[in-house]
C-alpha cells in the first residue's frame, strides 16, 4: 500500500493497523472516520513509529492514545 499520499483509503489502512498492533480494548471510540486527510502526515508519524516496535510500556501506550485522540477530528 502507497502511504505517501493521503487519502480516506489510507487512514482506514493505518487506524485498522493501530488497533491490531496496540491490542486496545477500545477502539471503537477510534473509527477512521474520525480522522481528516489534514492531520494525515502526523497520523503517519505515530503509525510508522508504532509499526517499528514491538512492544510498548503502559505509560507509551497513553502518550499513543492521547496523541491519536488529539488528531480526531473536533
């Protein structure tokens, strides 16, 4: 999949790849839907960053989620 441009097709990729890779329990509060193309570029910083690790203390996941939350759209 090409993440170098934004489109709706790859927040939902990267949002569905969160969820998988985070194992949270409450991600229906984070739909892609949730997220506009104008916060894309940092949308893809916080999943490349993710992506690349392979666990994540308590305190890390909050900093993720709080991060992810500041993104949604208002």
């Amino acid at each position: 999949m090409d993440l170098s441009k934004p489109s709706a097709e790859n927040v939902e990729y990267m949002i569905d790849q969160l969820k998988q890779k985070l194992k949270m329990l409450n991600w229906e509060a984070m739909k892609p839907s949730h997220f506009s193309e104008e916060w894309y570029d940092e949308l893809k910083e916080i999943f490349e960053m993710v992506m690349k690790r392979e666990a994540f203390s308590p305190s890390e996941m909050q900093a993720i989620v709080e991060e992810l939350g500041n993104l949604r759209k208002k």
